[in-house]
C-alpha cells in the first residue's frame, strides 16, 4: 500500500457498466462546518470538474451528466483557506452530501457502501492520532524512545489500512470503489499484476488502471537494456531555444540524468550529492544533466542558482519526459551509456544517499578497472557500494 494515500485517490473514473437512457446527476449538498455565503465548492470526479458557491442557507448544489459513474469529492474552501471534503461515486440520481468529521453521501448502494469504509478509515486515523499524542506526552520516554514507539504505531496504522483495502477489494473486484483499493495496495509492478489477474473485466477498464497498465508498458519499453527514448522540449534551453534529450544522451558520455522540481524536497535534499558527483566525473567521459518536470520555468531559473547547479538543465520539461519514461514520482535518475543504452534506472530518496566513500564510491559509482568508466548499480531503491574492479552480482544490474 502507498504510504502516502489515506483516503481514496480523487481522480478515479468508475468503470463502464451497462448503459443508461439518463445519466443526470444532482448533488444535494450541506454542511455542519462554519462557512459563510459565496465560500467556493469544487466537484472534482476524474475527467468532471465543476465549481458554485455556498447559498445563505449554507447548502449547495452541482446538476450535470456522467457518462460512467465516477469515484472523486465535493470540496469546500472555507474563509479561512481551510478545505473540507466529502469522497462520493458520482453517478446518475440524486446524492445527499453532508460534509462533516464524518462526511456521508447517500442516494446509492455504491455511495453508502463508499462512506462506510470512510467512516472505518478515519476512525482508524483518530486512534493513530491520539495514540501519537500519548506518545509525545508520555516525559518517562526519551525522544529516541519516542520515535522508535511512533513508528510502531505508524506501521501498525498502515497494515491496518492495507488489511481494509485487501478487504474493500474482495468486496469489490469490479466496481468502482474495488478499482480505487487496487491502486492503494499495489505499490510494486508485482503487486499491481497479482491483483490485476484477480480484477473483473469492468474494474480493468477503470481509468487509473488502464493508465498504470499503459505506465508499465513505458517502463518496459525504457527498461535497462534498451536504448534512450528522445524528446524535445521547445523552449527547453536556458536561452528559450529548443533542446533535444539526444543533445546530451547517446554522444559518446555516460550521462547521469535527474528528474526534479524546486518545490520537491527529495530533489533539493541530493542536489549537495549530485554536485560531489558531477565534480568528481564531469570530463570527456562523463555528464550530469537536470531535467525539470512538473514546474514552473520562473521557478527552476530561479531555483538553480539558489542550489548551487552548475551542470546542463533542461527547462520547462513538464510531462513529456515522464510520460515517455513511465515517471511518476521524483527524484528519478537515468543512468545511460555512451551510445545510447540506458544501463540504470531508479527512483530515488535522499534517506538512501550515501555521500561517504574511502574507496572513491560515491552513490553507488565505481571505476572499472578496465575502462575506467563511471557505473551505478541500484536495487530495491537502495545503492550498493561495489569495490573498484569487483562484480556487480545478478542480483544487481550488469553492465
């Protein structure tokens, strides 16, 4: 299960069932927190989205069509900036929606069944919380005490949650919200194809899966073995001219290539480590290039000066390289050879980075002694240190 998903995703699209001669939908909705008349609603259901304000009464409403039910949240910003949120299978019919602590939508069986595991999982995250607390103001407990007793309870809290969406998706295995539970429990490419063969042929067609199912086919297809993937990104250049991927790759370097965003902290925590790197490397034999995706070109421009980057970046890449390459979550590295073959790939986290090295091993590079080249072995997310000249074993990547 992805850690960092509590709650359903927003944008999932239900699967398509059977036809309907109506598929209207109307939300009526209201409210126990404090808001004030005009305060904006947001409808975000997979590819519906849609906006209206709060009336004097404190109710709303939204009134629209939906091909094939979707499984997404009625949001509210409050004055405050504060948002809260009910999850619903928007469908056709009329749904009740009251956003509260215990947020329900009513109206259909998919919606109820929805709101019951809701309640099931918030309960669960109050008992994490108090229980945190407890913790923290427990004075016998040294911090380190304390940290070793919250990760306990953190992990206890996460199988608990993995035990309920291992439970939602036996209820469920092609509908909607079954869909939705695959995807919170499938972390791993093995993961996800174990439960994919358990799935019914109307959850496989579920947008996000075949979204994954189609990521997968990319990664397959940039896998260590193949050769590079090209692209252009027409302003990607620091002087607004075009770039090419292959203006780097696959010109006789090995070159060592970093997905990243100013606002990612993973990225700017291994920025000091890339920096050792392309000091240590940087010649005729090898190149540390930055690419940044899934930001703002102000915001790169400005963020690599503040980091201290002095390597090639390309600009304004947004989603056209993480999309070729099946990315989707930075920091990512990869790794290519001179001609163009990608030798290693990874998603990577500067809690794994190690910046030590006695040997001249530096985040999992080495010198062959043959060639005297720069490699980088990964596995399972973490680097290995291989002595200078020593075998990179098949539990490895072989170059």
């Amino acid at each position: 299960m992805k850690r960092l998903i509590f709650l359903f995703t927003l944008p999932a699209l239900l699967l398509v069932s059977c036809k309907t001669t109506n598929n209207t939908y109307t939300i009526a909705g209201t409210t126990t927190y404090e808001v004030n008349e005009g305060d904006p609603v947001y409808l975000r259901c997979g590819d519906i989205s849609d906006t209206t304000t709060v009336a004097a009464d404190g109710s709303f409403s939204f009134t629209g069509t939906v091909d094939a039910p979707q499984v997404g949240a009625v949001q509210i910003m409050n004055g405050s900036k504060k948002m809260m949120y009910a999850y619903l299978v928007l469908e056709p019919g009329t749904l009740n929606v009251e956003i509260s602590p215990r947020s329900t939508v009513s109206g259909t069986p998919l919606n109820e069944a929805l709101t019951a595991y809701e309640v099931r999982k918030r309960d669960r995250a109050d008992e994490r919380r108090a229980a945190l607390k407890a913790v923290q103001e427990y004075d016998a407990w040294s911090a380190e005490e304390k940290d070793t007793k919250a990760a306990a309870i953190w992990d206890k809290y996460y199988e608990d949650a993995n035990a309920l969406y291992s439970e939602i998706f036996a209820a469920h295995p092609d509908d909607a919200i079954g869909a939705d539970a695959l995807m919170s429990l499938a972390e791993t490419r093995e993961q996800f194809d174990s439960l994919y063969s358990l799935a019914g042929e109307n959850a496989k067609k579920y947008p996000r899966i075949v979204k994954e199912v189609a990521r997968y086919a990319r990664l397959d297809k940039t896998a260590p073995g193949a050769r590079f993937t090209d692209f252009t990104i027409e302003n990607g250049n620091a002087d607004g001219t075009p770039v090419k991927f292959s203006d780097y790759v696959g010109q006789g370097k090995y070159v060592l290539v970093d997905f990243w965003a100013s606002w990612c902290g993973p990225c700017k925590a291994e920025m000091p480590n890339l920096k050792a790197v392309y000091e240590k490397y940087k010649g005729d034999q090898f190149e540390l290039v930055g690419v940044a995706v899934w930001d703002k070109r102000e915001d790169t421009e400005k963020a690599v000066p503040e980091l201290g980057i002095t390597w090639p970046v390309i600009y304004d890449a947004q989603r056209v390289p993480t999309e070729i390459y099946g990315i989707n979550g930075i920091p990512h590295i990869i790794l290519s050879g001179p001609g163009g073959p990608i030798l290693a790939r990874e998603r990577v986290s500067a809690t794994i980075i190690n910046v030590t090295s006695s040997r001249g091993i530096f985040l999992g590079f080495m010198r062959r002694e043959a060639k005297g080249l720069p490699c980088l072995a990964m596995k399972s997310r973490t680097f290995r240190d291989i002595e200078p000249g020593g075998q990179i074993t098949a539990s490895g990547y072989n170059f």
